[in-house]
C-alpha cells in the first residue's frame, strides 16, 4: 500500500518518540541573571522540568556560560517553541 501525499504535503518522519527526554543547550556571555533566564524559559514550555538537573559550565576564560537542561519533551511542538524563544532572547548566544 503506498501513500499518497499532495504537492503541499510532504510526509513527515520525527526523529523522535514522545514522550522523551531531550537535553537542549543555551549558550552566552557570562552576566548576572543569565541562568535563571534560560530556566524562566525552560520552565514556561516544560513546567515539570527539575531545576535541580539544570547543568552549568563557564568557558575557559569564563566570558560564556552555557546552560543545559534535560527536559521531558512531549511534541515536536513544544521542542521548536523552546528553540525560537530561547534563540530570539537577547542574552542567548547560540542554541543546541
């Protein structure tokens, strides 16, 4: 049996299976207040989220801090809207 998908449709494969956990990165310039923005974030797309497992580690020189925070990811949805905001933050340098 074979699919048949519109022009505008493509089919859609996810990489992942959801419920899973998923560890997403934030990096930026070491400045007060820049942790517990990523965790503000974090927190409003993953409200279960556990602060406590939020991992934190400066650059050599310590001008960057990076943040990473193993989230329990229910949709594809929810990962994106997490990546757009944290991206669009001012503060945050780059996402993983």
């Amino acid at each position: 049996m074979t699919q048949e998908f519109s022009h505008d449709e493509e089919p859609q494969e996810d990489l992942f299976n959801f419920p899973c956990e998923f560890p997403i990165k934030a990096m930026g310039k070491t400045v007060d207040g820049f942790a517990q923005t990523i965790l503000d974030i974090v927190l409003k797309h993953a409200p279960d989220f556990n602060a406590g497992t939020m991992e934190m580690r400066t650059s050599r020189e310590g001008k960057y801090l990076s943040v990473t925070c193993t989230i329990r990811a229910v949709s594809r949805d929810q990962l994106d809207n997490l990546y757009r905001e944290l991206s669009a933050h001012p503060l945050v340098v780059m996402v993983l």
